[in-house]
C-alpha cells in the first residue's frame, strides 16, 4: 500500500532563505510540489526521500520514510556543496551505517542546531497511518 508525506516548510529566519536544491527518492516514489509543500508519494513500507535545502554558503536536508510501516526523519546539517542528497540517500539502506540506525529508530521528530547556531525542526504533524504529514521549521 502506498504511503504520502506531505510536508510544510517554515522559516524563521529574515536575515537567511533556504531553496530546495535537490531532491531525491530511494525507490518506488517521486515529490510533488502541491499548494507550495513538497509532497512525497511511495510505493510502499520500506523507501524515503531527502530535501536538501541551501541559503549562502549553509546546506543541511531533511530524510523522511517509512520503515516497517511507521515512519521516520533525520537531519543533516554542516553540509559542503558537495555533499548531496544523491550520494547520502543510500547510506540510510547500509547495514551498519548511522544513517541505518536513525531510520531504524522511526522518530516521529528531530531537532538539531547546526554548528552556525541555526535550529532545525522536524515533526510528524501526523504520524500514523498511509497520509503522514511533517512541519520543516528552519530558525
């Protein structure tokens, strides 16, 4: 059965504007773009897709799934220009990898600060069933 994730993206910040650069689909999905949230489509349980954000010289993306039915999100922040969501995407189906054990951990938030200072916040706004939906907020 097939899964969306609909997310909304709010910033906080008036001295910064991030713009989605990059995004990407592990298996079996595609993003939309619908009344200005990013919508993931999936096949089904066990595939994820990133946003990878940038303003100036910050990057940081937002992985979002779902892993044995229940879903998941992590961040990551303090990202070069080269580091992509195209070459992060499969460390999160690498046996071993930290990637593996935060997807393993199905959070339904995270939040992180970056070494900049900025806040960066998922949340499952709802977390359970086929039609998730996630609050990015970047402070």
């Amino acid at each position: 059965m097939s899964y969306t994730i609909t997310t909304r993206i709010y910033q906080t910040d008036p001295n910064a504007w991030f713009t989605t650069v990059e995004k990407t689909i592990f298996t079996r999905g595609i993003w939309s773009e619908i009344d200005e949230k990013q919508v993931l489509t999936m096949g089904g349980s066990g595939t994820s897709g990133i946003l990878r954000f940038n303003s100036g010289s910050e990057y940081f993306f937002v992985a979002l799934g779902v892993h044995n039915s229940k879903r998941w999100v992590d961040v990551a922040t303090d990202l070069t220009s080269s580091q992509t969501a195209t070459d992060a995407h499969k460390d999160y189906y690498t046996g071993g990898t930290a990637q593996t054990a935060v997807r393993e951990k199905q959070l339904d938030k995270f939040d992180v600060k970056s070494a900049t200072g900025r806040q960066i916040q998922v949340k499952y706004t709802v977390a359970e069933g086929h039609n998730l939906e996630a609050d990015i907020i970047i402070g």
